[in-house]
C-alpha cells in the first residue's frame, strides 16, 4: 500500500516544524502539501534548514487553496490561528477532508464558553458536535470514527492525563484543584515578539498567565466529563527557559479515608496499559528532558500525608505530545493506522 | 572611621563568593578573613577568578581557626553545612564575636523539629533563645541588638514575604496553602554532583523536593507567628536552569467577604515604606532577571474571584536577598550601619 | 557638588537599560532626560521593571527634542541606530552639548569606507576629525578634552585590547591575523526579531557573520593606527546562547625569534597600570562570566611554539565594556570625574 | 532473521545513552548486555528514567565480564575510557568478538605519538595495524572488513570532514590551518565536576583547550593522510553552554589562482552523494541545533577574497554524529546492514 497523501496548512512555526520532523519518518503518510501565504513558493527546507537533503526539503510550499487540499490530500492537519482555523477546517470538511485541526477551534463544545474566552465569534456551530476531541487515550474509538479532530491544547494534555485517575476514582475533592503549569518558550510560539527574544526569557523565570489563561476552559470541560460534575480550576501559567517542555504540579485535596495505596493502584488501573503514559515509580518524578521528543507523558504521585494532599506531576514534550505528535497520533487512527506509527521516538537525553 | 574587619567561614560555595562580590564594595566593612579547609594557602583569586586584579582577591584562605578569627574579627559569616555551622558559631559566639550563621542551625527554635528535619542533634540548645531569626523587614529591631542572626533560607525568605499581609491582617484561610516554588540551580550548592551537571539542568525542568524540603518548618514557624496559630502549608520544590533567583506562586483561599481591594490596601500598608519590597503594579508579574544580582523581592498579588483565592507571586535572588545581601544587611544592621549599606545595588538585565 | 545632568536618546534597548543601570548608581551624573519616540509618556519603570522603586523608575520618557535636551543637559549618551545618531549628535555638538555616541557613525575617520560597509551617506564628516575614538585606555587624554566620543563598538573593544601589545611591540606577522569572535544575543539588540526567539538561539550555536561583519573597517581602522602600517584582518563573528558577553579568539603569526617571555613581557608593560585590562596568570583562560556585569577586560596570551602562533582570548560584557560602561567612562573622562567613577562594578557569580 | 546481539561496555556517561536511544529503535541489533562497575544489578531504566517504559528500559546492568559477553554478543561497543578500553577490546578481539570502540585507544597509528599526547602505554600495539578509523565517507570499504573499529573523536569527525575537501584538491596551503572548535558541554563527560556544573557553564563561555587537545594527534594523522604530506594544525577549543553540539570554524589560505567555483566544486564532488554530509547553499550557515540529534554534518563554504582565506564551518552533534551514532554506522557496515539503518534521524528543532 502506498503511503496517505496529507496535508499541512500553515508552515512557519514550532507545530509544523515538528509535524515535518515526525512525518519525515513516518512510512504511511507522506505530506504532499504545505501552505503558507508568507513563505509561498519556497521549498521547505528553504525555511527549515534541518531539512535540507532530507526528501522533505525539497517540497514547494503552496498558498493554501482549499480546491488544492481537496484534489491532492485524504487528511489535512491545520497549524494555524485560530478562527483561521474554524474557516479553512470546515471547508475541509465539507468537502469530505479528514481536518485534525491544532488550534482551538473545535475543542470547546459550547459556543458561548469559546467566544467568551476566544474573544471571536464562532461561525461553525455546527462542526461542534461533529468535532472529536483527540486525547487518544480518552477518545480513541471515537477518533476512529471521527472526520474532524480538534487536537487538544498542550497544558490541558499534562493536565487532564494527570488528573484523571484521581477524579475518575472519586479519590480527590473537586472543588480544591490547583494547577501550578510551566511550559518552555515553544509554546509561545515562532512570531517574532520582543517578550520572547532570547535575552527576554534565558537566565529568567516569570509567571505569565495566572487565573485567565485560555486553556482553563478545555481543562475544566474535560475534567468535568470525567469527575460527571462541573468543575471549577485554578490553573496558572509560568514561562521556562527551555524550548521544549510542559510540567504541571497539580494540587489536590485527598477525600477522607482514601490511602495511599488506592491512589497508586487507581493510577496502575488507569495507564499500565497504555504504552505512552508512564507512571512513575515511587520516588521518580518527571523532568521535561526524559520526554524530549516524544509523545510520553510522566505522572508523579505523591501522596502527602501531613497536609492531606495529593500532589501529582506530569511532564509532557508540548511541541510532540502537546500538539504535533498528538496530532499525527490521531491521524493514524483516523486513518485506520496504529496509533503510534511513526512516533516510536525515544527521548533525546541529554 | 575605619572599616569593620569581618571574617568568612567557609569560602568556596556560591554563597561565599557571592559575599565577596558584595563585600568588595561596602565601605564599612572589610573582609579581612578568609577560611577553607580544602583552599588554605592560595589567594582567594586563585578560586575566584573574577577577583583578579581586585583588592579582595590578593586576600590569602586560612584554616578557619577560632583563636585566629577571634583576634582579627568583629563579625563572622559561616558559610558551611548545618552541623558544623552549630559548632564553629557556637565557639565564636562564646568568645564575644558577632555571627551571621547562612546555615539552618539556629533558624528553629525548636529543637525537636529541626533534629527531625535535618537529622542531627543539636548541641547548642543554649544558643536558640539568643538567635535572632534575620529578615530584617520583620526583626530589624531585635537584629540590630543581636550577637547571634540566623540568617533564613532563600525559599523562606520569598515565602514569608509573600504571604506576611495576608496573613496578619487575616484576609486567607490558614488551612489551605500550597506553594509551589522554584529555583536556580545556584542553590543547590557548588558541590561535584552528577545532578547538577550542566546537561542534567540545562533545557530541563524538574520538581524535586516535593511534601519534604527542609524550609518546610523554618516557614511554618515563622507564618505560625504571623498568623497567631499553627500553620501547616504544603511546600514544594522545583529545580529551574537558571543560575540565580526563586520564584515562588503561592496559592490561598479567601475569606469569606474580602475584597480584592482589602488585599492590594493590606499589601501597600505592609510594604509601602519597605526599599527592598516591591509590590507590583497591577498587572505586572515578578520575573527572576528584574531581581537579579539584588536584595529586592517583587511581590504580586493576584485576587482571583472566579475561583475565591489569592495567588501571590514573588520572586527573589536566592544567592542575594536569599543568602548573602540579606546577611550583608543583618551584619550591617548589628554593626550600626544603615540596613542597606553597600547594598544599592541594581539589578542587571539581562 | 551637585550631580551633572545628562540625557538619554534612545532608551528602549539593551544599552539604555544598562546605561540606567549604571547611572542609578552614580554620584556625579544625573539622568534627567529619557527619549524614545516609541515610549514617550511612560515612566522608565514601565517599560524596564527592574527599576520599580528605585528614582529612576519615575523619569519620564520624553520624546528626543533637541532644544529639550540642549536645555536640560550637559551631555547626552545616543543609543540610537547609526545615520539616527549622526543627525542628533551632530545637532547637539553644533550647540555644545556633550555627546558619546553609542553608534558607528563617527568611529570611522575615512568617511568612504563608513559609507562603503554601512551603506548611508555621512552627512557630517565636518565632525569626524573632531570626534575621539573612546577606548578610554587608548585615547585617554583626547577623551579629556573632546566634546564629541565615538564609543566604540563591542567586538572592536575586544579586539583592539587583544592585539595593541603585540602589534606595538612588533612580535607578530601583521599579515596573518584572524579572529574568532563569539557573542551573547544581547549584542543582536532589543527588536522583536526571529532570528534572536529564545527558541531560535537557546541551546544551539552558530556563525552569523563570516568575513563581512561591519566592525571589520572598525578593528582595522585602529590596529592600523598601532601597528605604523595598513591592517586587513579576518573577523568573523558566531552567536552564543548567552545573555552578555563576548569572547574574542585572536590567531596571529610570531615573528622569527620572538619568545614567550617577551610576549608576556609585553602584554605587562602593556597593562600592568591598567586597572580594567586584567592580563591572567598563565595557565587561566577568560571566561566570559568573570567580567559580567563590569567594565573589566580579560586577556589570555599563549604562545604556541608547535605551531609558531600566538593565541590572544580576550573576555568582555558587551554590554557594560562592550556598550554603556564604556560610555559612561568616557562621560567621566569628558566631565572631570575619575574615568572609574559609579563603574567599580564587582563581577556576577554565577 | 533475527536481530543480531550486541552489547555496551560502559553504560553510565552520555554515549551510552545515547547508543540506548539509538538502539531502542534498531531493527537489526538488539542489546542485550550492558555494563557497568558501578550499576550492575540495577535495571537501565533506573539510571536512565527516559527508557522507562520501553523494553531497553528493562535490560539489567551486569559486570563487564568477558566471558559474558563473548557468550551472548557479536559486537561490542566500548564506551569506557582509553586504557580501559584497550584491555578489555584486546581481549574482546582476541576472541573473535566485533569491537567498535569509542575511545581514543585504537585511532592514532603511531604507537609514539599515540603514548605522547595520552600520557599511558600503549600495550596492544599489535592490533593497531587492524584497527580501522571509522570515518564512514572515507573509509566504509576497510570498516565493512573490519573486526576492530576506531570510533572516531568528535572534533576531529567535524574538522576532517570540513578540510579533505579543500586538501583532497589541493585548493589551500596546508601550513596555515587554523581551527577554533566550540563543543557543547555533553562533550566533557557525566562525571561528577564542578568545572561542568550548570552554574559553571550557563551563561557563560570559555576557551579551555588551546594548542594542547587531544584530539590533536588524530586530526593531523587523518589531513596528512589526505593532503599526503605531514600538517600540524593549530587547533583549539572551547565549552558552548549547550547540550550537544560541535561547531568548527576552520580558517585556511586559498593557494594562488584558485577561484571561489572550484571551491565549491570540490565540495559538490565530495559530498554531493553522501546522505548524511550537507554543503549549504550559499549564504547558509550552519547552526548546531539543524543537526540536533542526527548523523548529519553540515559544512558552510565560504571563501574570503579580500583576506585570501577559505573560512569551512561545521556543524555536528557531538553525541551521535561524533560518537554514538557514528558507532552504530561502523557496526552497520560491520554486520552487513546499510550503513544508516537505524540512522535516519531527523533534527530536532527547536
């Protein structure tokens, strides 16, 4: 069988640098097109330099045309911003494109909560409901099935990972939850910004997103489907000086009665069989470097006897697992492939 | 008036070099004592080259002998582990001379807590009564007449600071504090250490001392005394790859009826006429660099309705304000000299 | 006394925060005037928030008027780019205002070749004879009595402190010199820019300026002067993922017969009065963070017999030595005050 | 048919790692023997946390024994250090075992010279004549027929393959060869050191190995074979605070009459078919991050007619390129695979 001809709209930044490191690899899909209106008519690896002499490099980038992702590709991933997304996405789709779209688009199942948060008006109510969310270890049959897959943001991936043992269990209040998040300087982005600079963040470390960040609300919807009740978070954003990198610290408050042990064997139950989510042993806890390139996600639990607290640390790569390599983890079963074709990848130490 | 001849126990950690750094600039005081059982003999630009071609660094590493450092000092900074600090100040102290301990001996009254924290004994039971405990903002007074200054941990010290308002003026619940902080790698000591290498630190994040780090009760001790009543907090430790500077996020919940204009008033009253303390505008967040190299601690407040608690952010220098200025200052306060003596210093950025 | 008033044009970047760092800490200059077209209106502390609660925080940004600046100072540091500086400089000189200028536009005496490598006409070579070249160690008695300072460029002040002692003395092959200069991002400037995203610098390295970087006529220019005969050197220039900082690996040919020890002799007689150059012990190599935050330059000699080369390391901040310290030097120097005046600056470890 | 055994001798520095990393994802060789004084009996995921999860993760330290690892391997890495390896890749050779050994032991032909600049014996001089220096572009022929490989250093796999070119045609005096060679941090080891502490090397730079490398010996053996006549070259090197990385800046003079094309054509012809060594389009320069991960070495030409010179930059990642991937390389050829099975590697950007 010959490899799945995809697509990537929006070329220039950190997601589609990392979607074209993954599929550079990856034997049943080959990407036949990527747009960028600034960078048209260039090759690829005109723009990134890694690429040069790889078979990648020499694609041409194209204006993104919907009638062109339509006549040449079967899956079109979207790295674009949002509301640019929901645009393009639901051509895509009506024109019976497979869409994963990384932006926010379609992840919040309720109109209002999106546009409050989003600030734009949503002009595809409609795709909503159609819409997956793609946390392959939460929805994967449904992304099986899915033509649309809203692809989920980086922190609410390290989050709702972490907290799901605990809340599906019934372990931990749901009214005390703490979320303490530091991500690497690629989540904010390739564009050129004087905050992000380098002399900006290296050598620093600073809080950037306390009590407002955009991706409380997809944290709290997922969690309140799990814990079958609506939940309210604290999530707070913290900027490192690392390029690749998500660790959430998550505070919880232990319900009475619950042991540590039943805390553990809720989180065994949960992921021991699910090869990219690695709960630690005792003692272990996550550093963004042994995720580096990958899609694993680490859990630290630590019960905490003294204070009655549960606290659990999840450290996830946000460039692979928190947007591209996720992605192409749901391309590959909506695409009818394994699920971890082509992402096979080790962590890069040091 | 001539300067103060001033001594140095143990020179060859980043706190000691970082008391030189200041010292080669203050007016008042003078080092005139080095000590290092490991360096004695060379000159302390030998181990320092950034003292090359300055006065200090011709200054030649004794032994540290009690005899000696009695006879040529006034004032004595221990920069040595726990234990032995106990012994040598202990020594020093009986002999009249002044000491400024950076070590955690005489930070806890208590004895049994800090034998169980830090798993020694202590042998001078005697002195803890006498100790005063050195944030200047909250002791100045009793500093000023003390022989004996515990010097506070760099994590209590942004900690305690962050959290003093709020609690005198009993705006939070006691029973429900998280603190998440973070620091440079600066403070876990210069020793050869195969998990402070540079590629162990570097492009990396890592939590580390979760539930269990040592500050825990030097922090409980002194929010108990601001809070009128024991205080148990949850405090945890992150390793940022940044050389210098602590940011901590605090998390509290509200009382019951207070306004976020009750909490910034509470703020401006505590610290408005503090130099060292600055509470931001509204708006602005602390960032370790604005801070770097200096005694100020940038606080943030962070009334968050939505979710009925207050997050307060500070960030400090943890080789500065957290170790070496702050015993600058508490020396300079117990010397008779203007708190801030030799210690306007700017931050450098970046 | 009272302090001297001088101004700022130019405060938005990484020289005007260092020039505010310095000065908040000098005695004998004042900073009354802040300009920046951009920023106009705001106080300092807006935009650089490491000056909350200190005095100069609460300068306000003006806009850059010449008569405004004629009126309220004595001399004006110009931190703008070049063909900017030449226009407002010149302006101020005609009215006898004081002026270092932070550009390029009066370093180069042969009006053609400035124009050649930095491709704009020079609309006031009136003025090049008049202004000094301010490598205070250099061109101190001019410096005295000029009221127009080139400030020298960053990479030039590391390179011309490096070879003057060989080239005076006539020990090395005047053909045969190339430098291997290396640079932290702050030299890049402030602009919002991809190519200086933390994301784009941080863990990586590269070359960025081979054979055609712009301070070549510059070094050439001035080692022309020492060496009594036309110069050409290779300079080429790689960027480092650091903050400060500039490390210059300087390769020149020995003559026939020269020894070591006349090498070294000379770099003494050469610096030994010279309170900022450091000449190190043989067997230490500069390293960049032992000159951060200061005015000192560092320089490593070593004679390589195998190979009949001498290798000249030189170590600067590019922003205090390199930029605004400089700057200030040379205001001292043009005001009567001690060349080191409020520039007794300590090193920052780490 | 089945993957073939292999084993690695020393397990616990960053080449071992990186030999896990590439291997765990190694069609052809499975390790099944790791070893280590110091780890035995521990499982490899307990010092490398990143394999947890991944069957390598699982694999159990054992003693380097012999014995074993004649009984259980075909080929053996060693990556322990010279002296060490000599003794037990003798012995492993003695036995008919396959050796690829990474350190300096087996690549300097000359017994001498090698005793010179390694300050040991040398006491299996018998195998030098055996061993093969693994180049892969130079000398896969001799590798495929090998029993015994001579990994190559990592500077020197950077500086050969910028300079044959050059040599190979005769373009460039071979008495004027000048390299500045800057390596990332990874390339000193995992040992315990304060020199490669993070608050040693973070923002910071430094020259540490001027005229007196090692690695020295190698690279003028490699470019006399080439150039066919004896060259001493001045080589030098410096600590980049980075991960991983070799950038080389080679500094030559162009031989009269030749032009800027015959330059680049000389490049073309040597690399235009080798995958894994990329010329860069002019005006590209390489950047250590574009090769992050991988077995790419990138090479930037630039010729400098107004000095005379031909400046050849290089780019590679020490750890695989320089080492552990170029091993597996040389095993490839070895045991009849394609040399870049397992190897096409993709950078990691950012």
């Amino acid at each position: 069988m010959s490899a799945i001809p995809v697509g990537l709209v929006g070329v220039t930044g950190y997601t589609g640098m990392e979607l074209a490191r993954i599929l550079s690899n990856h034997n049943k899909m080959k990407l036949v097109r990527v747009t960028s209106r600034a960078e048209a008519g260039k090759k690829l690896a005109d723009i990134y330099p890694f690429l040069n002499g790889m078979e990648l490099g020499a694609l041409e980038i194209t204006m993104p045309e919907v009638d062109d992702l339509e006549k040449s590709c079967e899956l079109v991933f979207l790295a674009v911003p949002h509301k640019t997304a929901m645009n393009i996405g639901g051509q895509l789709f009506d024109r019976g494109i497979k869409v994963v779209d990384l932006s926010a688009d379609f992840r919040i199942r309720d109109r209002k909560t999106y546009e409050e948060w989003y600030k734009v008006d949503h002009t595809r109510e409609d795709l909503l409901p159609k819409a997956v969310y793609g946390l392959p270890e939460f929805y994967r049959d449904q992304v099986k099935g899915a033509s649309l897959v809203a692809n989920p943001g980086c922190y609410p991936t390290s989050v709702i990972i972490g907290l799901t043992p605990a809340l599906a269990e019934n372990l931990v209040e749901t009214t005390d939850i703490v979320i303490d998040a530091k991500s690497g300087a690629s989540g904010a982005g390739r564009g050129a910004n004087v905050g992000t600079l380098f002399c900006e963040v290296a050598d620093s470390f600073r809080a950037y997103g306390l009590t407002s960040h955009r991706h409380t609300p997809e944290i709290e919807q997922e969690l309140s489907v799990v814990a079958e009740e609506s939940i309210t978070v604290s999530f707070n954003t913290h900027l490192l000086p690392i390029d690749r990198g998500i660790l959430s610290t998550i505070y919880t408050k232990v319900k009475d009665g619950v042991t540590a042990q039943e805390i553990r064997a809720a989180y065994a139950k949960a992921y021991d069989n699910e090869k990219l989510i690695r709960v630690l042993p005792e003692g272990q806890l996550p550093e963004t470097r042994w995720v580096r390139g990958t899609m694993f996600c680490d859990v630290g639990v630590v019960p905490d006897p003294r204070t009655g607290r549960l606290i659990i640390v999840t450290a996830i790569d946000n460039v692979c697992r928190g947007a591209s390599g996720q992605a192409v983890a749901n391309a590959n079963l909506m695409l009818g492939f394994n699920e971890r074709e082509g992402l096979a990848l080790a962590p890069m130490m040091p």
